[in-house]
C-alpha cells in the first residue's frame, strides 16, 4: 500500500510541475486573449482664444504585461518588484509632419507578481499635447517592454475645427460612462477609441465645429454589416436619439474625471457636445454614429468598435464553445446548433443562450459569460498530465456546472486512496469525492448531499 501511495505521489508530483507549465502558458493566452498590452484615447478641450486645443492623450497599461524585476534597493519600500512603463506619444498632421512628441514614464511596484499577473490590473495616466486647428493622427510607441509584445498604438483621427469652418465630414468622439443621472461627471473609458462591451449609462463626448450651431442634433447609432472572421452576435442595433445643442465646458478633475459646465458662448475653433445613450442593448460589433444638425444638411460621422475586453477565450472558438456545452444543453439540441456554416452556427449558439437569460433588458448574457468564463478556469485549473484540457475532466465539469467550492481537502481514507473532497455550503449543498488514480487522473467517485 505504500509503494502505491508513492507511486501516487511521484505521478502527482510530475503532472503537477506539466500542469503548472501548462497553466502558466494558458493564463498568458488568456491574458493576451482578453484585451491588449495598453490603451489610449485622445480628449480634446478647446481653447476659449485661438485656433488651438489641449489635447489629453490618455493612457491605460495592463500591468500583468509588464517585465518585473526584483529591487535592490533597500530604501526603496514602495514594493518587492518593480517595472518601468516608457511611452513615446506624437502627433502628425496631415503631410505627415511630426507637430508634438511627448514622453510617458512611470514605474510600478508590487509585492508579489505572481498574484498580479494571474489579474487584470491597470495603471492609468495622461500627457497633454498643445495643438492647432487641423487633423492629427496620434500615435503611442513603447520605449520600454518591446521584448514584452508591446505594439505601436494608432488611434482614430483626431479633428481640431478651425474658426467658421462648418462643412467637415468626420468628428472626434470618444466614450465615457456617465457617474450622474445628469451627466455632469464623466468617466472616460480609454480604450482605442471604442466603446467596451457591456456598457449601459453611456455618454459620447463630441468636439463639432463652433460654426455648426442648431437647437439640437439628431443622432443615429447604426451596427453595420459583418465582415468575413467576425464573431457574429445579433443584428440589427439601431439607437435614434436627440440632444439639444448648448454651450458647456470640459474640466478635468482632480481625479482624472471630466465635469461638465453650461458656461457662455464660447468664442473657440470648436466645441465639445454631450450626447447621452443608453447603449445596454448594444452588442460587440462595428458601428457608425451618425449627427445631423436640425434644420440643416450637415452631418458628421465617427465609425467605432464595441468590444468585448474581457470576453472568454471558450467562446471565441466557435467548435470549442459548441463542444463544452454538452453539459448544459441536450444532445439533440446541440447537433441542431451545429448544423450550416460557421456564421449560421454562431447565430444559432447565440440565440440558444439568448433564451437562457433571465435579464433580457440588456444584450449582456450574464448566465453565458460566466458559464465560459468557469470553462476558461477549468480549462488550465484541472489539467493533468493525461487530460491537457481541464474543462473535459470530472473536476472540471463541477467546476463549470456548480462554480468555487466552498471548501476543498485533500486525505487518504479507509481504502488507502487519495482522493479530494469538494464541499459546497451554498445553495448545491453537495459534496463531490473525487479519487486519484495512480496516472495521477481525479475520477468523480462520490456524489451526496451535504449533512445539515
């Protein structure tokens, strides 16, 4: 019995030091999967004197992407590791010539990296560039973690209008989540220039030609087509909407959020409008916003993303998300989704989920992405060394069907066999034994109510 045992604990030790590679190789798909290294957007705040703008160019940084080194210093306490974030940021008109180039430059500290890098954690900032009436395109480089996939970053077209000029066929937006019910507090997102899904309170924030005046704007919110290799969820999202034209002005808080003021006409190139949208029916997809001056021809228009940042990485393959459903749908059901091509199948998947919602006031399926979400978990959590996919394995499909266990151990019992317990307190009130073999496989053995 205790050669067995040792054999037991040998085979675990060695499908724990695979599983454990293999784990790390699959958070850093998932991280990569869930969003990129860095974001930024670009705000613009007009000058009440001249044909100028500030322009806060704005900065979001996946610090779980970041090379950690450990400090030396021992008068340095902010943290055991560190990692310096170098940004070059620079704006070119429209020959091409570089008007502006500025330095972002921070560090981070942690105190255990390893926690930081299984989480999706940010750190924000923001440089100001100064410039004229014309078009730009901003572009960010990175200076440090190059080895680290760090990209350069070009955002959408930043337009300053010049004085009296009315007929421009593009604007500059960008997205922000409103904190008030009067959308006087704004907090933009920074994310490329797009819009992240879900969202609901939403407030686009758009810098129009002060010349372009009328007593409101309709505004239109229009999904447009899918392309080939589009993740396709349902169509059709189409938002009408009004805003009544008034003179406000932009101010950054001290927090680094955007206060709205009705102040006088402002006698600047141009002028930022706040166009409130309740985008909780809006599904990840390209749109194109549309403005129209009442009474008037003029429109301007602004095409964008929204995307889903944090989207599991089961659900982007289409087969695989139709493979780990075996254990929630029938198997009748699930040859039906299969059938026709790949887009008739996504809008097959996404119409079986869609009946499976309980809140269908909103286009976000909680019940899916949590489901995928526990499947992204089993996936890399309950690996073993014959059984590389955790979401296939008896623990895993627990995990996925019932969620954390409220309580896990690990023993021998009376047999002389290892086995784990996974207790839930909740509202499952089961206990699952699972036995591990000497291949170092967990087999579900037991299955029983919990005793009050």
């Amino acid at each position: 019995m205790k050669r067995i045992a040792l054999v037991v604990m040998i085979t675990l030790i060695a499908a724990a030091a695979v599983t454990a590679q293999r784990g790390s190789q699959r958070v850093k798909q998932l991280q990569q999967a869930y969003g990129d290294q860095y974001y930024a957007d670009a705000v613009i705040l007009p000058n009440m004197e001249n044909d100028s703008a500030a322009v806060q160019v704005r900065i979001r940084v996946n610090t779980s992407t970041l090379v950690f080194s450990k400090v030396n210093s021992f008068q340095e306490q902010r943290g055991e590791y560190y990692a310096t974030i170098g940004l070059s940021v620079e704006a070119r008109d429209a020959v091409g010539v570089v008007r502006q180039r500025v330095r972002f430059v921070d560090t981070v500290f942690v105190d255990n990296y390893e926690t930081l890098a299984e989480t999706s954690s940010y750190r924000s900032g923001v440089v100001t560039l100064s410039l004229a009436a014309g078009s730009y395109n901003i572009s960010i480089e990175p200076v440090t973690n190059r080895d680290n996939g760090f990209r350069k970053l070009s955002l959408p077209r930043v337009v300053i209008p010049k004085t009296g000029q009315k007929q421009i066929a593009s604007v500059s937006c960008i997205f922000a989540h409103a904190a008030t019910q009067e959308y006087d507090l704004l907090v933009p997102y920074v994310f490329n220039g797009n819009l992240p899904f879900p969202s609901s309170r939403v407030a686009v924030i758009a810098t129009i030609p002060q010349s372009l005046r009328a007593r409101s704007f309709d505004v239109w919110i229009r999904q447009q087509p899918y392309q080939e290799g589009d993740i396709r969820w349902w169509t059709g999202v189409d938002i009408h909407t009004t805003v009544s034209d008034r003179s406000i002005n932009l101010d950054t808080t001290d927090d680094g959020n955007i206060a709205v003021r009705a102040t006088a006409d402002l006698k600047s190139t141009g002028r930022s409008i706040v166009i409130p949208v309740n985008a909780s029916d809006v599904v990840p997809g390209r749109y194109l916003l549309t403005l129209v001056a009442e009474g008037t021809s003029d429109t301007l228009r602004y095409a964008f993303n929204v995307e889903w940042e944090s989207m599991p990485l089961s659900l982007r393959s289409l087969s695989y998300a139709l493979d780990v459903l075996a254990y929630v749908c029938p198997e009748e059901t699930l040859d039906s989704l299969r059938e026709g091509d790949d887009a008739a199948q996504r809008e097959q998947l996404m119409e079986w989920w869609r009946r499976q919602d309980k809140t269908l006031g909103t286009a976000h399926n909680e019940r899916m992405a949590e489901y995928y979400r526990r499947v992204d978990r089993a996936s890399y959590s309950y690996a073993t060394l014959l059984e590389p996919d955790g979401a296939f394995t008896d623990r895993g499909k627990v995990y996925i069907l019932y969620g954390e266990p409220t309580k896990v151990d690990r023993k021998t019992n009376k047999a002389g066999d290892a086995v784990e317990t996974w207790i839930y307190n909740n509202g499952v009130r089961t206990v699952f034994v699972f036995t591990i073999e000497e291949d170092g496989q967990y087999r579900l053995t037991t299955v029983q109510p919990l005793r009050k």
